[in-house]
C-alpha cells in the first residue's frame, strides 16, 4: 500500500491536509458514481486513526465532492455546475462553456386563467386566458431544472399549436417576434413538491433552489412570462448577476 505522507504543520490539521490531498486525487483520478476507498483503508493510508479520517471526508461532504451511502461507501458525486442568471440567461448558451450537451423537454402544456398570483406577475386581470408550459431541462442526460412558464394566451396561440420542446425563448423570438428580458429573480430554498422530485431524479427530502424570475418584451416592456424553476440544490451553484 503507498503511504501518502503528511506532515503536523502549524495552522493546518491533519485531517485538513488529508481532505486537500483527496480532493486533488478526486480531481484527477475519479469521475461520478465511483467509490473511494474505504475508510480504514484511507486511514492506513494517511496513518492516521479513523475519527481524523472521517473529518477529513467530512469536509467534501460539505464541499459536495462526495457522499455517504450506507452500506456501500464514500461515493464522488457530479460537481455541482456554475449557472449565470443575469437579464439575457439562456439555458444552452449558459451552460455551453461546461462542454455538457442540453435539452428540454416539453412535460405538458395546457390553457388556464390567471389567478392570484400568477394574474399579479403577468399584470392581468383575473381570470385571463393564460397559457401553462411545464419543461424539463437536462445536462448530459441527467435532470438539472424543471420549469412552470406562465404565458398570456392572446398573440401568443403559435405556443399551444407548435410548441413541442427545445428553447421557449428562441421559439417566442422566432414565431412571435419577441425578445425577452429578465428583470426580476427571487431565490428560495425549499423541499421538492408535486412531481419535481421524480421529474429530479431526486430524494425528496433534499432540497431545492426555486428562482421565481420575470421576463419582459425589451420592445414593448410588456411581461410575456413568469416562470418558477426548481434545481436540484446539489447540482448547481447559481450566480446571480445584473
């Protein structure tokens, strides 16, 4: 077995300079879904005794490099990926430095009429004919966000007759005219309600980041949409920015 020399540093605790060391062998000799090795065998490794190791795990845990799964081991999970939300955010070209290949998927579609809140955001008055998309968007095949877009009906018919996925913002740009701006986005954290878990892929007692966002006609300054997007809390490190 190779012994991963550390030494006792002043300033520095062992189980730190034993995290720094697995971080870097995670970086370049792991990928996600792969397991570490266990526990007492990374002890041994580092010479040290199990409750040092453990806090050492315990900081990529926090980092979100790993997970703990019982009855298998120290698991490295996907990092968690950096998504800009500013006024002109669109999903792929957001996420086209990452490499990862996207898609959306369109879940449903339906008519309804604002009510509350939703008749508040899109300053209609009650009972407005609105149009009601629910999106599924996925980075290299895996589930990074679901999206409820609340859409006034009138001028905007094209979405229920064509609509069948892909971006929303392109389709409103290319069949109506529109380009649209965002100008408001409210995050909170919360536990997944509905279906969003088994649209996530995901625990439901994980949480959530719900961004609540506007978006306007940059020629008109009408709202043409408000959406509510749920992500996966552990998947993705939101950048808010003017």
């Amino acid at each position: 077995m190779t012994v991963s020399l550390i030494t006792r540093q002043q300033g520095q605790a062992l189980y730190a300079q034993i995290s720094q060391m697995l971080e870097t062998d995670i970086a370049r000799n792991y990928e996600a879904g792969d397991y570490l090795p266990a526990e007492q065998v990374l002890a041994e490794r580092f010479g040290v005794n199990r409750h040092t190791l453990r806090r050492a795990v315990d900081e990529l845990v926090d980092k979100g490099l790993v997970e703990r799964q019982h009855g298998k081991g120290i698991c490295v999970v996907e990092r968690a990926l950096d998504y800009a939300i500013n006024q002109r955010t669109r999903f792929t070209e957001t996420l086209a430095p990452s490499g990862k290949p996207t898609a959306t998927q369109l879940l449903h579609k339906q008519q309804g009429s604002a009510q509350g809140g939703v008749a508040r955001r899109l300053q209609l008055a009650e009972g407005t004919p609105i149009i009601l998309l629910e999106t599924l968007r996925l980075v290299d095949g895996t589930p990074f966000c679901v999206v409820s877009h609340f859409l006034p009906q009138a001028g905007l018919e094209a979405l229920l007759e064509r609509y069948t996925g892909g971006s929303l913002h392109s389709f409103l740009a290319e069949c109506c005219g529109l380009q649209l701006q965002r100008t408001e986005s409210l995050v909170t954290a919360m536990l997944p309600q509905g279906l969003d878990a088994h649209y996530l892929k995901m625990p439901r007692n994980q949480p959530v980041l719900r961004v609540k966002s506007l978006n306007i006609d940059i020629a008109t300054g009408k709202v043409i949409e408000y959406a509510l997007t749920r992500f996966r809390a552990d998947r993705v490190q939101l950048s808010l920015q003017p």
